[in-house]
C-alpha cells in the first residue's frame, strides 16, 4: 500500500495538489451522523408505527429494539467510519428510564445517557424535534387549524430549544437544532397562505424564548413533498429560505426534498452569498424518495466540491437516510464513509487552477482537464488515509460488519 499511496501522491503533486494536507483537512471535517438508520426512525416511545409521510422500506433483520442496541450499534459503526464526527438524535429517542413524558414535556434528564454516550467518546449531539408519529401530527402540526394542537407542538420544540442548549453546556460544542415539519396536502389546496401564516406564527412564538444563541443553531428544513401531502408543502423551500434570512437562524438544505432538476451543489454558493453558513443534511435521492444510502455519484461529488470550495466552517454538515433493505451498520459505514470519498475528491482538486482557466474562458482546455483528474488514484489515497485513521480499508469492510452481525443476532 506504502508504494501506491507514493505514486499516487506523485499524481497529484504533478497537477499542484498535496495529498498529505488534504487529508488532514478531511480528518477535521465533522459530521453529524443521524442515529435513526439503526433502528428504522423506531425511536423509543414504544409505537413503531410510522406517519407524517415517512417510510422504510425493506425487512433486513437486526434492527435495534433498545437504547443498548442502538447505542452497541453506533459504536460499531464509529469504528469503521474515519475521523472523529458528530451525533444526531431525535426527540423521540429520549430515555426515559421508567418515567415516560409526552413530547411537549421532554427535558434534558430523558437525554443524560446520550451525553454520557457522547463526552464518553468525545462526540458532540445534534438534534430534532420530532414532529410525526405522534396521535398529535395525524393531519398537522406547527401549521394546524387547531389552536391547541400547535400549542402543543410550540411547547414541544421550545423543549426542545432547551435540550441542545444543555447538550451544547455539556459537551463543550454548539448543537444544531433543526425543525422540519410534515405538514401538506395531497390534494390541490384552496388556500395556501393560511396554513403557512399559521406556520410562520408558530415559529415566532418558538423563537421567542430566551436561549443562548451561542449554544443553539436553529435551522428549518423544506421538502418539496411528501407521502401525503403530494401537492402542497406548507414548509416550502421558499418559505423557509426567506423565514431564515429575516429571523437570522440556518436555512437547512436537504439534497433529497427538492424537485429532481434542482442541484443543491448549485444552491449552497448562493445561499452563502447572503448567509455566513448553511445547514445540509446528505442523503440520495431515487425518484421520489429522498434517503436511500449515499453511494460515491455525481451529485455527492459536486454538493462535496461547493462545500470545499466555501469553506468546511461555513457548511454544517449531517447525513440523513434510513435503509432497512441492508444491514443497517454497513448503511451508516458506506453511507459516510461515501460522503468522505467525496469530500476527499474535492480537496484533491486543483480548484484555483481551474476557476483561471473558467475565468479565462479556456474551456476546452478546462473541460479535458476534468476529465483526466477522474482517472486520478484517489482510491490510493483513500487507502491511506484509512490505515492513518486506523479504520478498515474497503477491502475487508463487509466481512468486519458480518463478523458483528453474527456475534448479535436479532429477530
């Protein structure tokens, strides 16, 4: 390996890219990973039944059934994943230790076994309200014609608000706190400015309480729609971007909730222009579905290049998928481990060489030239900076997430 990783590193100094500080740089780079792939969004309220337009599809055996598991099952996945990263957690899996409590009731002691899991390993927490799967959401939530019903769920993520602030006291790291929310309707609305007036109001009753902002990044998420809601989305791209610029909190942008043509890659500059970061959750999109596993494509490549080109302190970054097809550990493991490979790509990419040859509108020569860093031996560099990182190479991958399987068998 020691002999491919020279040569390759020969390559990429031919072309004025340094494969070491590269990456070094990708060592630092955090990601939030999403703790739901392990148990297939379950949580642990005791009611496995999904709504709010969310789905799993497929019946591979293992999921985690309890904290433990869960918990087993990320470290797990933590040792084959390089670098050190982040974790995220819904609000509906508190820990509530015999003591249960409605969601507009959680409070940062149903989540001190996540912080002791995260100081123990020296991850920092992210975190969600969780607004489906609840006899509260059946029709809507922060959008709801009923008074009481977004009472509820005001209450709930102002709790919510002050569980990242603790995790952010706890942990030494500011939590990102981001809100998304299934309302919609599958049919042609009559009126489209109600429901969101409604969600508008909601949210700045939300933001009204007293928190520190140094601690909590709020963020909201939009999708374009959703199981059920197939022809209106109150929280709306548009929506939110605008409702995030005005409030000054993060505008989170989910690379599977937008119309297929839309590029996120091509939103993040811009989005940068007017903001000083920008929340992204990464995910693959197949048609209408927004989270299978990230695979190595195109489009991780080039969301990954205009993260490295804005700079990896401006863009906080989180997968967010749920594959129950596959086992579950190897989803997280290939998953961010695809992210990485992305991430690596861009970082070996001479990209001031190419905005000259853009900027002097040299195309031909700019166009052959990105061609020929695809046959570039990233592989080899990804090799190394496994073993520097002391986690599996690919070679040997699955046989390391069967060999657990086996040891933890589950029905």
């Amino acid at each position: 390996m020691n002999e491919r990783y020279i040569s390759a590193k020969d390559a990429y100094v031919s072309i004025g890219v340094d494969t070491e500080a590269a990456m070094r740089e990708l060592a630092a780079i955090p990601i939030s990973i999403h703790c739901w792939q392990g148990d297939d969004v379950t949580g642990f309220e005791g009611d496995s039944h999904l709504t709010g337009g969310i789905q799993v599809t497929g019946n591979y055996p293992g999921r985690a059934r309890t904290p433990e598991e869960l918990m087993a099952d990320i470290d797990m996945a933590l040792g084959l994943i390089p670098g050190r990263h982040r974790l995220n957690l819904h609000a509906s899996y508190a820990i509530f230790q015999g003591h249960p409590a409605d969601r507009d009731e959680l409070a940062p002691r149903h989540f001190k076994l996540w912080v002791e899991f995260a100081r123990q390993r020296g991850l920092g927490l992210d975190f969600n309200p969780t607004f489906f799967s609840h006899p509260k959401s059946q029709h809507a939530t922060l959008s709801s014609e009923d008074s009481d019903i977004r009472a509820f769920w005001i209450k709930h993520c102002r709790a919510c608000i002050k569980i990242a602030e603790y995790f952010a006291a706890e942990l030494g790291t500011p939590s990102l706190l981001d809100i998304w929310i299934p309302d919609g309707f599958k049919e042609i609305p009559a009126d489209r400015t109600g429901p969101r007036a409604r969600l508008k109001d909601s949210l700045d009753q939300i933001l009204s309480i007293s928190y520190d902002k140094t601690k909590v990044l709020i963020a909201v998420e939009s999708k374009v729609f959703g199981i059920g809601m197939e022809s209106y989305t109150v929280g709306s791209h548009e929506f939110y971007m605008n409702y995030a610029a005005k409030n000054n909190i993060l505008c989170l942008l989910d690379n599977g909730h937008y119309h297929p043509t839309e590029s996120v890659a091509d939103k993040i500059p811009s989005m940068l222009l007017f903001s000083d970061k920008v929340a992204l959750h990464v995910t693959r999109s197949v048609r209408w579905d927004s989270d299978h596993v990230i695979l190595l494509n195109d489009e991780i490549k080039e969301i990954a290049r205009e993260i490295i080109q804005a700079g990896t302190d401006r863009v906080i970054l989180a997968t967010d998928f749920f594959d129950a097809s596959v086992n579950r550990i190897a989803a997280w493991a290939i998953g961010v481990r695809s992210l990485q490979k992305a991430l690596l790509n861009a970082l070996l990419t001479p990209h001031d060489r190419l905005r000259r040859m853009q900027d002097e509108r040299r195309f031909t020569e700019l166009l052959m030239l990105e061609e020929e860093f695809k046959l570039l031996p990233i592989g080899d560099v990804w090799n190394r900076f496994c073993a520097e990182q002391k986690v599996q190479t690919d070679q040997g991958l699955y046989d390391r997430v069967a060999e657990y399987e086996k040891l933890n068998v589950r029905v």
